[in-house]
C-alpha cells in the first residue's frame, strides 16, 4: 500500500496508508494559544476576544496539530477515501495532546454525524478517533437530530443559527465530557454540542480535534461543509 501523501510505499501495517516519514512530518499546535479554547493569541498566557466575551462556551479547548497541506490531505483521504485505518496516527497525535495539556474529562464522546450521513459514509470519523483516546465512551449520548445544511459561506451568525437545536442529549450527564472531532473552524458544532451536554447537566466540557485550519485564527476550512458538519472540508 503507497503512502496517501507522498507515494511511497508504506511497509509498516501500524501505519497504513501512512509513511513514517510523512506522520513524522506532522506539526504539534504549540503555544502561545488562548487558555480556554486554544485560538491562537499574541501574548502568552491570555484569553481570546471570544473567551472575554464569554462566547466559548466549552471550558477548555485544543488542537494536537497545525492544519497544514500534508494534514489536510490525510484527513481528506481519512474522511471521504474509506481510509478507517488513517485514525490510528491520527489518534497518537491526540491522544499525545490530550496526555500534554490539562484535560480531566472522564468520558469521551465524539461530534455525531445525521444517520443519513452516517450510513452514506460508512463510519463516522470523530467516533474513530474518540476510540483511541484511553477513555469511557459514550457513543450513544449525543444525536444529530437536524441534518443541517451546508455552513460554506455563511458569516459566524448564519452559522451559529444553522447548528441551532441541531442536536440533543439522550440523558443527564454528570462531570466532565471531552468532545471530540477531527478539525475545528468557527466553532459553531461544538458551541452547540457543548451548550446541550450542560443542559443535560455536564458540570465541565472539553473539547480536542485533530487539527484547526491555522494556529492564529479560526477558518473555513472544515468545520461544516460539504457534507459538512462539524470537520469537514
């Protein structure tokens, strides 16, 4: 099996589709970032002008990588290729952020897809990478009950409106949830999963991707496109 970024072959099973020169060349998401949600700011040890205003509403938020062409073709092959196998690096690398910032969440859950999309995909790609994180899952506490339609384009209010009550918690949450998914842009998705699991009674939720489209700001690039929920691109 050829390597889905450069071509070469990738001998190693543990990493397929994946060469290790190419999963070598990932980049960690490193500070200065917002303390709260991870955004990229100026000053070290800060809070983002969304945090200040109390626009976040996770409590802590992180990204294991920069979103750069090499990743961006991963996740693509990840999410639209069949390439289930693409979670296991895909995986260290959050399970390495997860183990390097300060998470306490005690049970994972990832950012649902609608079931049509499910069952046209196949799989849902958050739920893979949830898999590999060494926690208690739940993977039937969130639904996707609206099949909402594509963010592409739309400003950070048309956004926050379209993902309005577009899911819902299927019972009362106590403590800590970490939410997961594979890349963040305005989010808006996990705004709202966040907003739901602390009705249901979440006293604290943390959220991790993969990746953010860049470390200073917050792009369109995947959070909700052309199936485009919450990571795609």
């Amino acid at each position: 099996m050829d390597c889905v970024v450069c071509g070469e072959a990738a001998r190693d099973w543990r990493r397929w589709p994946l060469c290790a020169r190419c999963e070598g060349g990932f980049t960690a998401l490193e500070a200065p970032f917002c303390l709260r949600c991870g955004l990229g700011v100026a000053v070290p040890e800060t809070l983002c002008g969304a945090c200040l205003t109390e626009r976040t509403q996770f409590d802590l938020g992180r990204s294991a990588l920069v979103f750069d062409p090499r990743l961006r073709q991963v996740i693509h092959h990840f999410k639209y290729n069949d390439r289930v196998s693409l979670a296991r690096p895909l995986g260290r690398a959050l399970l390495a952020c997860l183990r390097r910032e300060h998470f306490t969440a005690e049970c994972v859950v990832a950012v649902p897809l609608h079931r049509s999309r499910e069952m046209g995909r196949g799989y849902n790609q958050a739920a893979l990478l949830a898999a590999r994180l060494c926690l208690r899952s739940e993977p039937d506490m969130i639904r996707r009950r609206k099949n909402t339609e594509s963010q592409t384009g739309l400003s950070r209010a048309q956004r926050l409106g379209n993902v309005r009550g577009a899911f819902e918690c299927r019972r009362r949450v106590k403590g800590t949830v970490l939410v997961v998914d594979d890349v963040a842009t305005t989010g808006a998705t996990l705004n709202e999963v966040t907003r739901v699991l602390k009705r249901a009674g979440a006293s604290r939720v943390e959220v991790i991707t993969v990746a953010r489209a860049g470390q200073q700001q917050w792009s369109v690039t995947s959070d909700e496109s052309e199936e485009r929920e919450e990571g795609d691109f």
